[in-house]
C-alpha cells in the first residue's frame, strides 16, 4: 500500500481554538485536537493507515499526498531565466541616513552608472530572459534621481530593445523623493514607472533618521513633494524604517495622513558594511511591536463574518492596508508565495560597475559578485 504524507502546514492556536493553513493551496480552517494530533504524527512519519473519517477531512483539506515511486531519475531542471534587475544608477546619496544598509548609500566605491555599461545592463538582462516575454528594469541607488538623465536615457533605449526583442519592459524605482520636481514625476507617470517612497513618518523621526548630508532635517522639504507625487500617481506606496523603540502604528499613521494608501513598514536591518545597529534588545522590543499588529489583524479578519467573505476578497495588497497585512490578503486570495524574495529566482542587481550579484543587498561585498554584464554568462 503507498504510504500517505501529509502536505506542508502551519498550525496556529487563536484565542484556544486551533487554525491550520494548508500551505500549498493558501486556504485556512479551524481544526478539532484530533486532526491536529494526526497531522503532526503524520508530519514525523509517513503512516499507510489511518481512520477513514479522518482520512476523509484530510482530504478534504488538501493534506494528503500518495507516495509513488520517484521514476524522475536525474532529470536536469531547466535554468531560471533572469527577468528582474536592479540597476544601480549610482552608488552616492544625498541623505545620511542612520541605519543605511547601503554604506551611506555608496556600497562601499560611490559613483555613478556610465551609458555603456547600463546600455550593456539592458541588453544582458534581455538575453537571460530567453523566451520570457516580460523583463522588469529596477531604478536604484543611492538616490537613482541623481542621475535622472540616465534614467531618462535607459527608458527610450529598453522599450527600443524591447520592441525589437519583442518584448515588454516594465520599470520601477525607489527613491527618498528629496529630487523630485514636476518634471521628474511626470516622467514617472508618462512612462508607468512604479516607485516606491522611502519614508520614516513623524517630522521627529525623519529629520532624525533621514537627514541630509549637511545633516539638516529632511521632512519639511519633502512631503510637498511627495504629496505632488501621490496627486499625479496616488496608488504610490510608502516604505519605513524603524529604529529602536519607534511605534509603527504611529509610523504608519503618519504615512497615511500625508496620503499614502499603501504603507510597509520594517524593523532596521544589519548592514553588510557596519556592525552598527545589531541590537538584539531594540530588535525583540521591534518585534513585540509587529506581533501586536499582526494580532490585531488576525482578530479582525476572524471576526468577519461568513456573508462578508466576498467583500473580504475584493481587496488587494494595494488596499488602504498595514504592509503586514498583505499576507492576509494573499491568504483570501488563496495566492501561495513560495519563496521569501526573488534571489536565486530570477532577480539580479547590477552595481555602477556592472558587477552582478543576487539582489541589491550585497552590492559592494566582492564576495558576493556573480559575474558582469560584460561576460555572457554568470560565474
């Protein structure tokens, strides 16, 4: 007889009753202790004999898997075609910010993207692409606006490259939004660029965490200009920081009364440059803070009731909604994301260089390079 194993979970206990998220399939239930004993057994050991009603609602949650014979052999998996690239524009800022991952935005050389090699950057990422009909170019930095007449100049060259590959590029930045002006943002809308806003909240924690490189405040200079951003573009989304005992529901606050819709927010995390900021005591505080969110959502959403479902699964992560929430809303939607970020699955960075590695975070660490968008193939 095959033996049947259960497919992969995440049991959860809510205010004493238990919850089971089948993983594969993103759909959630509440679950008697009977199910939840039999599934961990069946978690250690694949068993070939258990109770037909139990059987039953296992199979009716999605939880079964019959074992066969592994007949693959060694079959090769195809390789990953490289449709996501985070082009360095320049690795210089003109903030300083507190706990900047990024070396003060420099990632360890400064300076900026030259033509040639973020043309070369374009055609790289197109030929990893392969058969891949649609390639997603990344604007990034430091601030990617310092250089805007490249910016400028590698948009009209991709859709060129593009068009002639047949095709589509779709591009996207991140920005502090301390250049932006009425050119700039109607270069965003014009050409459906998706930018995300780096944005710490309250005046006090901004100016504090986010100053200039004189070392002046940045609040007062840039909401006008984020608010004549989310006039032309309003479904932009809003990213902080926060350091220390910071409360994100007043970070999150703040966000959305400057009129973000779309607010993340994430605890500061350890630079590859710098030892600063590895305080695991702010950490634990930061993550209190988080639960206590997520506790509150998860309450919200059990306490809607069944005739509201369908209300339920017209939101979208793009809803006036905590970033945190964003996985209650995959889970309604029964959207499975199967890995936690896209290094390794298709996503590269690419310094001012051309250096390659796996995604912006290790940009500058010659450990972590894959290659050059000057040599055909990674390293």
């Amino acid at each position: 007889m095959d033996k049947q194993l259960i497919m992969p979970f995440h049991l959860f206990n809510h205010l004493g009753n238990n919850y089971l998220i089948n993983i594969e399939n993103m759909q959630a239930c509440s679950v008697d202790e009977i199910i939840v004993k039999t599934i961990k057994l069946m978690d250690t050991e694949p068993i070939s004999s258990i109770p037909p009603s139990i059987e039953a609602t296992l199979k009716r949650l999605g939880l079964i898997l019959e074992v066969k014979p592994d007949n693959r052999g060694n079959m090769e998996k195809a390789p990953i075609p490289i449709v996501r690239m985070a082009l360095f524009l320049t690795q210089s800022c003109n903030l300083n910010c507190i706990y900047c991952y990024g070396d003060g935005g420099e990632y360890g050389t400064g300076g900026n993207l030259d033509m040639k090699t973020a043309f070369q950057a374009v055609d790289w990422l197109i030929k990893q692409a392969g058969k891949m009909k649609k390639v997603h170019l990344g604007f990034f930095g430091g601030e990617p606006f310092l250089n805007f007449s490249l910016m400028k100049a590698i948009v009209k060259y991709a859709k060129k490259r593009a068009e002639e590959t047949g095709k589509d590029v779709a591009f996207n930045a991140a920005s502090n939004a301390t250049l932006l002006d009425d050119e700039k943002i109607s270069f965003i809308k014009e050409h459906s660029i998706s930018i995300m806003i780096s944005f710490d909240g309250p005046k006090e924690l901004q100016d504090a965490q986010r100053p200039y490189t004189n070392g002046t405040g940045s609040y007062d200079s840039t909401v006008p200009k984020i608010k004549r951003l989310l006039a032309a573009v309003p479904e932009t989304p809003g990213h902080a920081v926060v350091v220390g005992d910071s409360d994100p529901q007043m970070v999150k606050n703040s966000l959305q009364q400057i009129g973000f819709k779309t607010v993340s927010i994430s605890p500061v995390s350890q630079s590859l440059f710098s030892g600063e900021h590895d305080n695991k005591k702010s950490t634990r505080h930061m993550e209190m803070h988080l639960q206590a969110l997520e506790q509150e959502a998860a309450t919200w959403l059990l306490s809607i009731k069944s005739e509201d479902t369908m209300a339920l699964k017209g939101l979208t992560a793009r809803s006036e909604l905590f970033g945190i929430y964003r996985g209650m809303v995959s889970l309604l939607h029964n959207n499975k994301r199967k890995y936690f970020c896209g290094a390794g699955r298709g996503l590269v960075a690419v310094s001012i260089s051309g250096d390659i590695y796996l995604c912006h975070r290790f940009v500058g660490k010659e450990e972590y390079k894959l290659g050059n968008v000057f040599v055909n193939n990674l390293s």
